[in-house]
C-alpha cells in the first residue's frame, strides 16, 4: 500500500526501521485467514497474538459491538456502571473454579498482571501480614509490559533496559529438552526440582517476607513449555503450607486454550486469582481482567473503613460497555460451539498428532503441544542465535502461514475452531518452509 507513512506509528515490538523497508500488511480477516493487501491469504495457526480463539470477523460480535455502541458507548466506571459489565461478571462466573466469583475488568493482561500484584500486596496490608511484600515469579514467564508485569519477567530481553521492582526471586524454567523431548501433553521429569527451588526460596526469604507466586500454567511467549505432571499441585500445596497467595497468568492458557475453560479447572488447581485477557471476547475489543477468590475480596472489604473505595486502582475503559457486550457475544460463541472444550476432543487430538508427525524434519529437537498449544524447537546449528525462528517465520509468511518465532522455537496457538483440513494445510506449508530453509 504505497500511499501509507510508516513515520507516525510506533509500532510494538517491531524493528520499525527494517518495517519500513519490507511492509507487511494485512487489510481484511475472514475465518481463520487473514489477507494480505494484495489479497493474498495467510492462515492464521497464532490466533491474532493468542487471543482470536473463536476466529476472525465472527459476525454476532459485530453485530452485538454496533448495537452497544449505538445504545451507549461508554459511561464511567468509577462510582458508575453499565448493564453489560455486570452481565458479562456473572455469565463468566460459570466457567470459573470454585470459591474464584468475582472479576476486577482491566484492558489487558499487562494490566491484569500489574492489578492482580496490587490486590495482593493490598490483601496482605489490610489483614495485618505487612511484612508480605516480596514476589516469586519464574524463568522463561512472560507477564506484560507495565512496570509490574516487567518485574516479573522471565526473558531477560524483555527487563533489560526498563525500570523493575526489586523484592522479587525466580522459580526455575520448566523446559527441559534433554529429559522431555518429544513429549505430548505433561512431560514427568522436574516437578521435585522445581518443588525443592521454591522451598530454598521460602527458607532463605522467609514466608512471612512473601506475598505472592505468580506463573503461567503453560508458559507462552517462553516457548510454549507445559508443567511436568503435578508440579502446579505442589506449587498450590507449597503455597497453602506457607501462607502465599498464587495468582495463575492465564492470559494465555484461559477460553478454552488447554481444553477447559481455564488451565486452572484443566489442572484441578484452584488459584487465588487468574489474570485473563486476550481471548475473554475473542480478541476484538481490548479487553481483560482478575479474576479473583471471594474470600480475598471479602478480606479486603472488611478491613477497609466503608466511606472509601476498597481499593484506589482502576482504569478508565475497565468494563467498558463496548468491550463487555462483545464478550458476552463472544461468550455466546464459546458456549454454543462447545469450544471451551474442543483441544480436548477429537480437534486436540488431530492436532497433537499432525504436530508431532513434524519430528522428521531437520534440525528438529523437541515437539510438545498441550490442547490447541504446540512448539517445534530446532537446534540453530551455525545460524547466529534466533536465526532460525526467524527465517523460518518469514518463509512461511511467504507460503501463506502465521506462525510466530521465540528464538528458535516456532509456536502455535490455532483458533479453537479450526478444522481438520486447516490444520492439515498448516503441517504442509510448515513442512513445506522448513525444507525450504534448512534442508
């Protein structure tokens, strides 16, 4: 599109030089394909960035976005409310793990993440544990990019260079190729090493010096690395033993991503809160939010004087009407085409076997996938680190598929209603690029 300027728009996490030189655009969506500007179709095997689970321009959302928007575009949700907000709480309320009924709506998982430390922090001052203010968080997580969230880092890339919180220590990364290569669904070799790194933490710190663990159930931007069996279990043990709260990131792993509605309820371990966004309406309206245990937001309510808001944090779109109703539409989706629990059927199936029919190709180390989760790993060989993520990336960008490079891992999140014959185009393609760039 050569009448476009790309001198404005910063774009994220772009080389926006390199951009400029070679444009990539998409200009429509229909499916699970975009298109390119010059129509050219690209299936999407990344949903959006994880977060377009019920596929793209889903006409019952626009439709339920247009009515609201011509009904009432926004009010504000500080001392006031809106219908949708609250319908929207309690529907998702049904897909929720026990005792977690209430939501705190942000406008994405960063600010989730960064909203759900404050509850924490907020949590341990008003029940008297003011001592609690430090946080564990894990190698190899990803949890935005607010101050918090950049704390929390577990890509040192992703810290480097930016201003982060210091009360903080690290649970050790859950890849492990060398012992669970080749996996389907959770790898057995770690859970006791990872269990013994959080107790060395809680003798050295102390658990009364301790707020909160927060991890991904699945790690997603790290690499798409699953939990070996029962390490989330005692996690959730540790953490009752020791008095700490455990906030799950579900950004990633919640709408139907693992085939449960949350990774929590596909897991059977119930956090103390779950951060969500991306795919809470199908990626098409920013939107997210906390989910949190009633028990903690009574806590706080009754520690707090009622002549003043519990908690002195918000955000001027959080429950925005417009996001809402698209996520009750959305919801509608889920629900009605049972896609919360599609990677778990016949679809997860199809998809982890196409997936790990992949192991042939060159330079492959690893394959593991999870419901509609995958990465194929490759060993880099006398590439420069990351090389091979990215040209590969390219190349299928040039075949026509979206798959996303962490270092030399490709990822895959595909939309939860894809089809076979869809995933069977994303295996010849993928094939078809990596043969092109490294046989």
């Amino acid at each position: 599109m050569t009448d476009l300027n790309f001198e404005y728009w910063w774009q994220p996490f772009t080389n926006n030089r390199a951009f400029a030189d070679y444009s990539r655009m998409f200009t429509r969506a229909e499916g699970n394909f975009l298109y390119t500007d010059d129509d050219r179709a690209v299936l999407d095997i990344t949903a959006g960035l994880w977060c377009c689970n019920i596929g793209h321009a889903r006409k019952s959302v626009a439709d339920a976005v247009h009515a609201q928007l011509m009904q009432i575009d926004f009010a504000p949700p500080f001392q006031f409310g809106t219908p949708p907000a609250f319908q929207f709480a309690e529907r998702l309320m049904k897909h929720t793990p026990d005792g977690i009924n209430r939501i705190f709506f942000t406008n994405s998982g960063s600010e989730a993440v960064d909203t759900a430390l404050k509850i924490a922090h907020l949590y341990q001052q008003t029940r008297g544990k003011g001592s609690k203010t430090r946080f564990i968080s894990r190698e190899q997580g990803y949890h935005g990019v607010n101050i918090g969230g950049t704390s929390m880092q577990g890509l040192p890339s992703n810290r480097q260079g930016f201003p982060v919180l210091e009360q903080l220590d690290w649970l050790p990364g859950m890849l492990d190729m060398e012992r669970n290569a080749f996996t389907r669904g959770c790898p057995q070799h770690g859970t006791e090493e990872m269990a013994q790194a959080f107790e060395k933490i809680i003798a050295l710190r102390g658990a009364d010096a301790i707020c909160a663990v927060i991890i991904e159930p699945i790690s997603g931007a790290g690499g798409v690395v699953v939990p070996p069996t029962g390490y989330l279990k005692r996690i959730r043990e540790l953490c009752d033993e020791h008095d700490i709260l455990l906030i799950f990131d579900e950004v990633i792993t919640g709408f139907g991503r693992t085939g449960s509605a949350f990774a929590a309820g596909e897991f059977e371990v119930t956090p103390d809160m779950m951060t969500s966004a991306k795919g809470i309406n199908g990626g098409t309206v920013p939107m997210g939010g906390v989910f949190v245990k009633d028990s903690i937001q009574q806590s706080i309510f009754d520690n707090t004087p009622t002549t003043v808001p519990e908690f002195f944090h918000g955000n001027t779109y959080s429950g925005t009407p417009v996001a809402a109703a698209a996520g009750l539409a959305a919801l509608d989706i889920y629900e009605g085409e049972a896609l919360f629990t599609r990677a778990s059927g016949e679809t997860g199936q199809y998809w982890e076997d196409a997936l790990h029919g992949l192991r042939d190709l060159p330079q492959v180390v690893d394959i593991r996938n999870y419901g509609l989760l995958g990465a194929v790993s490759f060993d880099c060989g006398d590439l420069p680190a990351k090389a091979v993520g990215a040209k590969i990336h390219q190349r299928c960008y040039e075949n026509g598929l979206l798959c996303r490079p962490v270092g030399d891992h490709m990822v895959m999140s595909p939309p939860l209603n894809i089809s076979h014959e869809e995933i069977d185009l994303f295996i010849e393609v993928f094939r078809k690029s990596v043969l092109e760039v490294l046989a």
